[in-house]
C-alpha cells in the first residue's frame, strides 16, 4: 500500500490467526468445562505485499536480509525498520525468540521513530510488533500499553487499514489472555469491521479476525454470537485453499468452538484435520501441535475417554514445554488439565499435588503482572487464574481422605490477590515523599500551633483567639 504523505509502501503483516485455543481450562463435570482459554496471537507472516512469495522467513533468511538492508540502507531509515521488525516476526514465528529478539524490537521502534516519527503508521507496526512478541513472552500487563498505543496511533494517522487491522488484532490477544472481554471484544469488532471496508479482503485474514471476535464474544458467554462469527469464518475456509500451514490455526480454533458449544462430532473433525495437516507437514512432534493436542485431551474428557484424554494431555504438555518452559502460563493451565485427567483415572493425591503447584506458580505470575495494571484490568487477570485452584477444590471436597488443607490455603491467598496488591499500592502511596503535602504539613502545625498559644494566653486574648478559629 502507498503512503499519500511520504510515497512509499507501508509495512504491513501478513497474519496468521491471533488466536489458537490452547490450554483446557477444566471444571466439574465435563458439561460445565470452558475449553481452550485463548492463547497468544500466533505472529504474523512475513510483511510483504507479493503475495507470489513466501508468506514467511526463516529466521536465517530475515537475518541476512537484515544485513543487506543495513549495507544498502544504512542509518535510519524506513527500510531498516521494516528489516528489523521482519526479524522479529521470524523468529517469533519459529518459536525461537530471545532477548535479542526483544532487543531487535526495540532497536526497530528507535530507528522508525527517528525515520519517519512516533505519529507514523510504520512506527505502530514497529510498536504492535514488539507488543506481539511480549505477549508471546508472557507479559500481556507490558504488551497491552503497546498495543494500545499502536492502535491509537494508527486511528489517528489513518493511511495504512492493513496496520489498524494489525494492531487491533495484537490488542485483541493481549485482552484475552489478561480476561478482559470487554477489551477483547471491543478489539475484535474494530479488527472485522476494519477487513470489512477492504475491497478484497484476504480469505485467512478475515477468517482469522472473525474467528478473534467468536472468541471474544465467547469470553463474554454470548454462544450465539459467537456461532455466527465462527460460521462466516467456516464459510470462508469452504471457498478457500485451505490445505496450507496458515490455515492449521484456523481449524483449532474453530474445533475449539465446537466443542465449547458442546458439538463434539465437528469439533473432532476439525482438530483431527488440524493435527493430521500439521503432522504432514512438519512431522509428528512438532511444537505447533501443542493446542490441538490440548483440545484433543478436553475433547476426550468430554467423551469420556479418559486414558486417551490422559494420553493427549501428557503430549500437550511435553510440547508446551519444549515450546514455551515449564513456567510459562499456557503450560501451566495444561497442568491443570492433566490433573484432572488424573484424579479421574483415581490417582487423587497426585492430581491434587499437581493443582496446587501448578496454580501457585501461575498465581505468582499473575501477582508480578498485576503490580503493572489499574485495578479493574487486575481483576480480570487474577481471573484467569481461576481453573486450577478451582479443580483442586473439586478434588479436594470429593476425596476428602487426602486433606485438603494446602487447597483451602491456596484458595484463600488466590481470592485475597488483587486486595492485597491495591493495599500495598496505598501503602506505598502513604509511604512516598510528596513535597506540596510536607508544606501544607508544616503550614497546618504553624497554624495548630499558633491556636495553642493563644489558648494558653490570658482572657485578653479571647478575640485573637476567636479570629484565628473562625
């Protein structure tokens, strides 16, 4: 697309779906489970606008074209911006982010603001591209005022719909994963109706923010809306070239819908033709396939299978770790899941051991994240952290024999999170040295001061004393 004002293509990214169903979150019984909380946004393709070549780098080939744009057009200029946030993109898209990689997207959005400004849309793709990978990185309470920003900045500047689209799309996922459907699913809308002006949108795209707004309007218990949404998407991937990695996000999530929506025969033929696709193309032990084998295990649950429900969750989880560590959220809401899965096969203590150490750590995460947040967006997070603490309950009060006295406590600390994070905030906030406060302090002392002297004044002073507490 041209710029009107400078005359140059703007960056825009090719995405993949911003949202693959992940983690089961588990409730009992099985009718009553919410499946797949909504993961990370899957990092777009590669930004370029032939769409004859390949939707994305490896992240050896965003490198070297790295260095041949530094040779060509050294200093800072758009086009190193545009190599730098392509680097960032690849290698978020082959999981092998690192902090160079936050350090690349951070050099990116100082060599677009020195280019061409903070008020430029190439800027906002630089911004929405470091929010994306914080995201991935697990920080949505950092991620989200980058987000926000970008999709401000792209309001306001108003050449580049495909940069809107983007930016509404990064913020869509971050509102997600913090709970805040609200956010989502303000977000959403905003990135549907901003396909919904193209003239020809692209079939992924629009498939994939539709299925962004299923998932937000899901969050928001509206099943059916969210159906509709999930329908159009469906009736787009019908008409399409479907038989392409893009497209493996597009079946997860839409298996994951189904199965929330309680429809386990189309939830299955999708998340099979999601892994068997996915095994085709990248083999049978792929970290792709970590969300579908986690819908798989809730699909099984819901079955009642629980062995094989057993089965796909431990793989599930062997990939999540590989893909993200053992102490990444997603992975730790497998855990949950898992445990479940155990409990029913009776192995209840160890289920309950599981839950409790797999919500401790998510609540220490969720502690640190919420420090950065105003108080309503903590509320959310601390939300999301419900599922795990919730199936030890479950666990605990139905197998009383193993003690559930360490689920009771965790309980308790999960419920008073947000209370005690506001209470330190004011606490702080006392503590802090405010000079406009230490002077009014000193003036209310002189004065208080000066009517204690006249107090103890003799009677003569009786006016002087009425004037000065009038």
């Amino acid at each position: 697309m041209q710029d009107p004002k400078r005359g140059r293509k703007i960056l825009t990214v090719a995405r993949t779906p911003s949202c693959i169903a992940l983690a089961a979150a588990l409730s009992i019984p099985c009718a009553a489970q919410q499946p797949a909380t909504p993961p990370p946004p899957t990092p777009p393709s590669h930004p370029n606008h032939d769409a004859t070549k390949s939707l994305a780098l490896s992240p050896q080939e965003a490198h070297k074209a790295l260095q041949a744009t530094e040779a060509a057009h050294p200093g800072n200029t758009p086009e190193l911006a545009e190599a730098l946030i392509q680097v960032v993109y690849a290698e978020l898209m082959a999981s092998t982010t690192t902090q160079d990689t936050l350090a690349t997207a951070e050099r990116a959005e100082q060599v677009a603001a020195a280019a061409q400004g903070k008020d430029s849309s190439l800027y906002a793709v630089a911004v929405a591209a470091r929010a994306r990978l914080l995201l991935i990185m697990d920080h949505p309470e950092l991620a989200r005022p980058l987000a926000e920003e970008a999709v401000a900045i792209e309001q306001r500047e108003g050449s580049n719909p495909e940069g809107m689209a983007d930016a509404t799309n990064t913020l869509t996922g971050i509102c997600q994963r913090a709970g805040d459907k609200a956010c989502a699913l303000r977000s959403a809308d905003l990135e549907v109706k901003t396909l919904r002006a193209f003239k020809d949108p692209d079939p992924l795209r629009m498939a994939s923010a539709l299925l962004d707004l299923m998932l937000a309007r899901r969050m928001n218990a509206d099943m059916p809306g969210a159906k509709i949404a999930a329908d159009e998407a469906m009736a787009i991937a019908d008409r399409a070239e479907t038989a392409a990695p893009d497209w493996l996000p597009i079946e997860t999530t839409t298996g994951s819908f189904y199965l929330a929506d309680g429809d386990f025969q189309l939830a299955l033929l999708h998340l099979k033709r999601s892994l068997d696709l996915n095994i085709k193309l990248n083999g049978p032990d792929n970290v792709t396939q970590s969300g579908v084998n986690a819908n798989l295990a809730y699909l099984e649950m819901c079955l009642g299978h629980t062995s094989q429900a057993l089965d796909y969750y431990a793989k599930a989880r062997d990939l999540y770790r590989r893909r993200y560590g053992p102490g990444y959220s997603q992975t730790l809401r497998i855990e949950a899941g898992y445990g479940y899965a155990l409990s029913c096969l009776g192995r209840t203590k160890e289920a309950v051991d599981l839950e409790v150490a797999s919500h401790t750590m998510l609540r220490e995460h969720i502690r640190l994240a919420i420090q950065l947040m105003p108080e309503q967006q903590a509320l959310a997070m601390a939300n999301t952290g419900t599922e795990s603490y919730y199936l030890g309950l479950s666990i605990a009060t139905q197998h009383p024999e193993i003690g559930g006295a360490q689920v009771y406590q965790e309980l308790i600390r999960s419920r008073a999170l947000v209370a005690e994070e506001m209470a330190q905030r004011q606490a702080a906030l006392n503590r802090k040295h405010d000079p406009a406060v230490e002077t009014l302090e000193q003036e209310l002392e002189k004065e208080s001061k000066a009517v204690m002297d006249l107090q103890a004044a003799p009677q003569s002073a009786s006016n002087a004393l009425a004037d000065a507490t009038s």
